[in-house]
C-alpha cells in the first residue's frame, strides 16, 4: 500500500469535538506536525472529515 504524509496546517481551537477527536486520531496535536499513514480507506475517511484542517501528499 501506498504511504501518505499528513499535516495539520489549521487550529483545532473552536472545531466540533469529532473533529477534534479525529486530529488526535491521526496523531496530530499542533500545526505544523507532520505524521505518515498507510493509504487505507479507515485512515482516507477521517482525513475527509478534516480536510479543510490538513494538507495531505504522498510519500514516494
């Protein structure tokens, strides 16, 4: 499977708790923190749910 590096370019501070949850999930607790998963749809959901709080690449 295909690896992809996340990071959290966006405050977590006045966000839904879900969406607060779901950062903490993926490993994220400051912006600019980088954290690399493996391309599966579970971890693919979650980053839908806070797109507008991440940037995600593909690792090479």
């Amino acid at each position: 499977m295909a690896k992809i590096k996340v990071t959290q370019v966006k405050s977590s501070i006045k966000r839904l708790q879900n969406q607060k949850r779901t950062l903490e999930a993926l490993g994220l607790r400051k912006i600019g923190q980088v954290v690399q998963h493996e391309d599966t749809p579970n971890v693919m959901g979650m980053i839908d749910r806070v797109k507008h709080l991440v940037s995600v690449e593909e690792v090479k």
